[in-house]
C-alpha cells in the first residue's frame, strides 16, 4: 500500500516593519497555526505569553490583530525560516521539501535590525548564516507545547537575552545572508 504525498504548504506572511530591531523566527507554522492564518495558534503554545514576559506586556490578552500591532510597536517583528514544505501534522520533524524565506530583502525591509531570535532548534540551525551577516542571534527554547524539556520560567529565562541591547556600532558589514 502507498501512502499519498503531503501537500505542499505555504507559511505566513510576515509580521515586519521598517521599525523592527528583533525578528523572532519560527521554523514553520502548526496545523492549528496554518488554520487559523495566525502565527503560534495553538492554545498551549507559550509564545505569547513568553514574548508577553520579554515585552513587560501582556499581549497574549488581546486580539491576535492587536498583538500583532502591540509587537510592532515594541520593535519586534515576526517570521519563519521556512516558506513552505511538505508535513503531515505540526511536528519540526516532519518536515519534508523545505523551501527558505527569502531573507536578503529583510535589509531593505528592516534596515534597522539587530537580533535575531530563533524559535527552537529547528529554527536555529539558520543562526550560523544570519551572525555571519552581521545579525546579533539568540536561539531559544522552543515555544511548542511539545517541548516540555524546560519550565516556563526557565524557558523565558532565556527568552529574555533578545531583550539585550546590542552595542552601538557593533555590527559589521553586511555581507549576503545566503
């Protein structure tokens, strides 16, 4: 018996602006995510409540509309390291056929971004080409309820570190992302 392909999904749009200094990026939206058009979905995903923590904001109160618009004006944006791929359900390692963002127009887009945080591991094997371009990186401890290795106090811990200031003139010159 042959089982029938996974479709090709397409991820989100970005949550950018040319005011961002943080770029948080996942590596690709759930299930319940990809239903619902709406970045970190899924009820027991913490990463509203951890971007509330780093924030001093609680945004996971409001309207995903209003979270959205609160998270630009703290000068975070919000992405994901993949465009597209082939999965069946939420899980990282399902993924198959990943197709990248195409990250050479964030300069253009962003030109004041400084850090750049990775969502989970999955996420974070992109940290090695965005420090070689100059980008201040910080992986994280995934947000996923499937990640439970951490508390949530130890998880935003370290979710705090995106919240460090990058020093003024710190970043060299910017070559190609990719």
């Amino acid at each position: 018996m042959t089982t029938a392909p996974s479709p090709t999904l397409t991820g989100l749009a970005p949550v950018i602006d040319a005011d961002v200094r943080i770029l948080v990026l996942g590596s690709f939206p759930g299930a319940a995510s990809l239903a619902a058009g709406c970045y970190y979905a899924h009820p027991r995903n913490q990463f509203w409540r951890l971007v509330s923590g780093v924030l001093g904001e609680d945004l996971a109160a409001l309207p995903y509309e209003e979270r959205l618009v609160r998270l630009l004006a703290h000068r975070v944006g919000l992405w994901d390291v993949l465009a597209g791929c082939e999965r069946e359900g939420s899980l990282d390692s399902s993924i198959r056929k990943p197709a990248a963002n195409d990250f050479e127009r964030l300069r253009t887009l962003c030109p004041l971004l400084e850090t750049v945080g990775f969502n989970g591991q999955a996420s974070g094997k992109f940290a090695p080409q965005f420090a070689a371009a100059g980008y201040r990186t910080v992986v994280l401890p995934s947000s996923s309820p499937a990640h439970m290795a951490m508390s949530f106090e130890q998880k935003l811990a370290v979710w705090r570190r995106l919240a460090e200031e990058t020093a003024p003139g710190a970043r060299p010159a910017q070559p190609p992302l990719f």
